[in-house]
C-alpha cells in the first residue's frame, strides 16, 4: 500500500469514529431531553407538599421520567403504586425517620460533579450541609431522626488500585458534630484489636438506642457484619459474609445481602435474614441477585430495588422467607416508611 493510501485509509478511518461519536453525543442528548418528558402509562405525579412526620406514607426518589423527575416524592404506603405528590427537592439517595431527612445531592460543575448531604426537617428545609468525598450509595437516619449516615463511593486509595473504596460517615443532626469516616473507629475482629489499610465500611443501619449502630466492614477479601457504639467509638465483628444490612424495626433481625458461591460474578448476592439472638439466617424468596439496602415496611415486610426501565423499581417480599417477590413501584428508589 502507497503512502498516499494509507493515508486516504487513516482520514477514513477518523472521519468514521467522529461520526461515530457524534451519533452517540446526538443520542445521549435526545435521550437527556426525553427525560423531562412525560412517558405514556407513567405514573401520576402532581407538585405539592410532603411532610416526614405523616405516618403510613412512602417518601422516595421518583424515577419516573417528567419535569418531577430525581424529585422527593410519596405515596400511601398501602398504595405505593398509586399517585404521587412531587416536592422541589431532588436527591440521589434519601432516607427519612422521626421527622429527619438526609439526602445526596449532585451538584453539577462544568468540568466534574460534586456532592453533598442535607440533613432535611419535616418540611425538607435545609438544616445542615455536608460535602461528601464520592458518589453516593447508602443513606440512613436512625429511628429517633438524632443520627444519619451515608456512604461514598471513592477513589484514591493507595490499596484500591483502579477499585474504588468506600466512606462511611455518620452526624448526629441535633449538634452538628461529623465523624467523617468509620475508618477512624476502633476494631475488634474476632476477640482482637484490629488495624489494616484496606478497611473499609458501607451500608450504615442504626438502633433506637442512640448508640447502637450496625455496618458492613470489608478487609482482606472479606466481608464482615460488625455492630458500633457511637459513645466508644468501637465496631466489633459479628459474622462473616454480609453486606448491605437493614436492621428490623423491632431490633431483633437484620436484612441484608450476601455473596453465595456458584452465582455469577456480576450478580453475586441474595437477599438473607439475620436472627440476631439465635444467628439462624433465612434465605428469602427473591431468586436474582439484589444490589441494594433494603428496607423494612415493617416487621413483616422487606423492600428493595431492583433495576427497571427508568432505572429502579421497587419490590418486596416477606421477612420470614415465605411467599414471593412482587413488584410494588415502578421508577422509584430509595424509600423510606414513616411510622
């Protein structure tokens, strides 16, 4: 092949992956449009007020595309697929109790995005704000609304490589005052004081004492149920291979996800029950793999997302291993149920 053809070749060859990636930028574009549009046999969605202290309802991020799209949103927890009342307040990951809210926030740069976490009154007003290290995951207030915590996804960490870690912070909302990672707490690992520098922590669930709290710690390869005390500032190991977990409202059992061998790699996880005086665990009737912390509707009922069109639905499936999972909301995350 000439020189000049091989040039002709490579012009050829630059023009094509330009138009290439016009295409994808025109499409990303439309699609972006699309999602302030309202979509036929989408859910009814109407702006108004919502309020963290109305018992029976269902407070989540609305999915659904529209001009209510990210939004705060609620239903009837005895209608979760019923119409829905909008608020101006739109957050990536939310969790509410006792008149508490915390919600991750983007906020969109012209170079890269940042975050933040708002710690919300019963109104959604503001209170407090918080800049968080990486992209949110998790988010959880514990039952009396005097604690949140969320999780990070990060980047950074000499350990990690090209992997991400993660960040676990907690607030106590009536004073302001940040532990801005559980990494700073003290572990005990199987009877012993343990330090290493790949400890990570995700997924936050707290009790009704104000002291007690429950996490996902990971080191080494392994995953770890650890139970916290906020006066100590000490996490102490409880059982291997969990992740993600939710404590029940009545304190005694922990929902949560761990990885079971012979499932695929990209979808490793199933959904268990943790009793936690006898440490008998229920395997739950959802047969795919669950990416998420669930919720408890209550002491019967668990609740998590699973992907949909619009990016998330929700579904339940009974606490006690019984029944089936079933799809309960289409184009929502992240609920929260006020009692």
């Amino acid at each position: 092949m000439t020189l000049r053809n091989r040039v002709l070749v490579l012009v050829a060859a630059v023009a094509a992956l330009a138009v290439v990636a016009l295409a994808s930028i025109l499409h990303a574009s439309a699609r972006a449009e699309r999602r302030n549009e309202i979509q036929p046999g989408g859910p009814k969605i109407t702006a108004g007020r919502i309020t963290l202290t109305t018992p029976g309802t269902m407070v989540f991020r609305n999915m659904a595309w529209g001009p209510h799209r990210d939004e705060l949103t609620t239903v009837p927890a005895s209608d979760p697929s019923g119409p829905r009342t909008a608020a101006r307040v739109k957050c990536l990951r939310f969790y509410a109790s006792s008149g508490t809210g915390v919600c991750l926030q983007a906020v969109h740069g012209t170079v890269t995005d940042t975050y933040r976490a708002l710690i919300l009154d019963a109104h959604l007003k503001e209170t407090a704000r918080y800049d968080v290290p990486g992209i949110p995951s998790r988010a959880r207030v514990s039952p009396t609304g005097h604690f949140a915590a969320w999780t990070v996804f990060v980047g950074g960490d000499s350990y990690a490589g090209t992997n991400f870690s993660t960040r676990a912070a907690i607030v106590d909302t009536r004073t302001g005052k940040l532990i801005p990672t559980l990494e700073s707490f003290r572990i005990i690992k199987d009877g012993h004081a343990y330090r290493s520098a790949d400890v990570n922590f995700w997924g936050v669930t707290f009790a009704s004492d104000d002291r007690t709290f429950y996490a996902t710690l990971a080191t080494k390869g392994s995953t770890y149920l650890v139970r916290g005390d906020l006066r100590t500032r000490t996490v102490t190991t409880v059982r291997t291979n969990v992740e993600c977990p939710s404590l029940s409202p009545d304190g005694t059992r922990i929902a949560f996800k761990k990885r079971v061998k012979g499932l695929p790699k990209d979808a490793p996880w199933h959904l268990y029950v943790l009793n936690l005086r006898t440490m008998r665990e229920t395997s739950l009737a959802e047969p795919r793999s669950v990416d998420d912390q669930a919720v408890w509707r209550d002491d019967h009922t668990i609740v998590y997302a699973m992907p949909g069109d619009y990016g998330a639905d929700l579904y339940s499936v009974r606490a006690d291993g019984t029944g089936r999972a079933r799809r309960i909301s289409g184009a929502a995350v992240s609920p929260a149920f006020l009692r």
